[in-house]
C-alpha cells in the first residue's frame, strides 16, 4: 500500500506480530534501476521475514529487481499485477497486465532465473469484462507455469476505466468464491486470499474453513493495528509471547526510532503511523493529539515515544 507500508509502518506491525509476513511498498523495477536504491530497499533486519513487492512489465528490469531483492536480503520478491491506478496503468503494470498472461509470465520467469529468492504474484479476479473464471484460471495456468510460487489473490475485480483506486477497493463486488474454486481446481499451487478480511476470526476461518493457503491482510491491518495482537498465537501457534498493548509497541519502538533518528530522519516519518494504535478508549483522540504535537517539534527523538509509552502504562493500554 503507496505511503504505508513503508520501514516504519512494518516496524510497529513488527511488534505485533513476529512470525507474519511483511510487503514493502510497490516499488517500480524502473525507480530501482534509475533512482536511489538505498532509499528504495533499505529496511531494518528485525523487518524479516519480508517481501519487496515491484510493479514493472520489461522482463529485463524485474530480473534486475529479484537480483537487488537477493543482494539486500529480502525474503521474496512479490510481481503486483492488482493495482489499478490510472498512473500505474500508463507505465503498463499492475492490473491492467492481466490481460496480457503470456508477459506476465515472461516476466515471472525472469525473475525466477534471476535469482534464487521465491517469485510470487498479488492480483486481482479479473479487470473489466475480462471477469469470468476460466479467465481466471487461464491466468494462473499460465503465470504459473513461468515459476510462480504463491498467488495472492483480491477477490475483486477491478475496473480500469471508470473507478479510482479507492473505488476498486469497495464497489466491485467481493467474490472470494472464485478464490476458494481456484485452490479446489489447483491443489498443487498456493493460493492467498486477500480483500474483505477484517478480524482475525475472519482470517480463521479462511484459513481452516475454506481451505486457502494463507490469507492477506492490507488496510485494516494498517487502520487496525492492535486487531491483529493474537495473530501469532492463533494463526502460529506461538506460546508465551504475552499481551501485546498500544504501550508495548511503542516500547518496542523506541531504539529503533533513535536509530532512525540519529542518522538524520525525522520522528514524525514513524509517529505518523501511530495514530490508528490505540482506539475504543477513554482518552485516545487526546493522546494523538499530544503524540501528532510532540513528534512534528523540531528537533523530536525517541523520548516523545518512550514519553507516550508512558501515558498508556499509567492507564493500562
């Protein structure tokens, strides 16, 4: 998601959860062939395990892409063939490549002989009229075929003329009955559902009612950070990794922003990703608002978190 999950934004969600995979930004296979690549793909190793998703339809450029993705240490490489904004469509990436599966599959198979890091796929069920399932199927078969390890699938489809991209988000309608029919119809490949998912309950049963592979998870994770507390315990079965509160996460937070700090970023580039942390409690609209004042002040370092660490531990958040 473009302006937020970018290091900071999977650094908190990194205190939430330590076993779910995390995606960067989209980032463009041309930007990291032309522009700084430390500011495209530098992350924190405490980030992993972590996905670099690009956007790009020249073989050439995602085989260079999965080849950086090795070199920085990512743990996959992720091809985005959903995103419908107008501005991506006229670079002739993200959705609007699903009409054209033997390109995608081109580059899939750059990318795979590009470097020995899983290549895997975020898309949607259709775009347009191009909607129905044997198109569907007909897509994977062949991006598939290229070496594609995991498809994670937007059970919407989405319309490139008409819709803006939050629009895609909300009115096409979900059919995550298409997702489950692909993994009935294709045991063998690994299949994600994504759109839709709001609680981990919901997640849950996905997972074991539905029978998909895995399931992902965008904007209520970024709008509900805190929902997601459990998801190691129930969806890993990790024991004894205690109670995750607003105030843990900030505690968790606090070397890394004066790392962050110290070599010359700002604090509100990480505070900013705060304010949808603590929610349905007395005080909370306050709380954001001391927190938004504080870390926007020039010259703003770690102790405006570890102060706001402890105006929730005074209150048990």
């Amino acid at each position: 998601m473009m302006d937020c999950t970018d290091r900071h934004f999977r650094m908190i969600m990194r205190q939430v959860s330590r076993r779910s995979l995390l995606y960067t930004e989209m980032v463009v296979a041309q930007a990291l062939h032309h522009g700084r690549r430390d500011r495209l793909l530098d992350f924190d190793p405490l980030e992993h395990p972590l996905a670099l998703q690009v956007g790009g339809d020249d073989p050439l450029l995602l085989a260079e892409a999965a080849r950086l993705a090795h070199d920085w240490g990512y743990d996959e490489i992720n091809l985005n063939v959903g995103c419908p904004s107008p501005r991506v469509q006229q670079g002739n990436f993200g959705a609007c490549l699903m009409a054209d599966p033997p390109q995608v599959a081109r580059c899939v198979a750059a990318m795979v002989a590009a470097a020995p890091l899983p290549v895997t796929v975020k898309h949607r069920i259709g775009i347009d009229d191009r909607d129905s399932y044997d198109e569907l199927l007909s897509f994977v078969d062949t991006v598939a075929a290229a070496g594609a390890g995991r498809f994670a699938v937007h059970a919407r489809k989405a319309w490139l003329q008409g819709l803006d991209p939050r629009e895609n988000r909300t009115i096409p309608p979900l059919r995550h009955d298409l997702v489950l029919a692909l993994k009935r119809d294709r045991p063998q490949l690994t299949v994600e559902l994504n759109g839709g998912l709001e609680t981990l309950a919901e997640c849950q049963q996905a997972l074991e009612g539905a029978g998909v592979d895995g399931v992902m998870v965008g904007r209520a994770a970024y709008h509900h950070p805190l929902r997601w507390a459990a998801v190691d315990a129930a969806l890993f079965g990790c024991t004894g990794t205690g109670t995750v509160k607003a105030s843990t996460v900030l505690r968790g937070l606090v070397d890394y922003s004066d790392r962050w700090c110290s070599s010359g970023g700002r604090l509100w580039a990480i505070a900013r990703h705060l304010v949808h942390l603590v929610e349905g409690v007395p005080g909370a609209r306050r709380w954001r608002q001391k927190l938004t004042q504080a870390a926007v002040a020039p010259g703003a370092g770690p102790e405006v978190i570890e102060q706001a660490a402890r105006q929730l531990e005074a209150h048990g958040t």
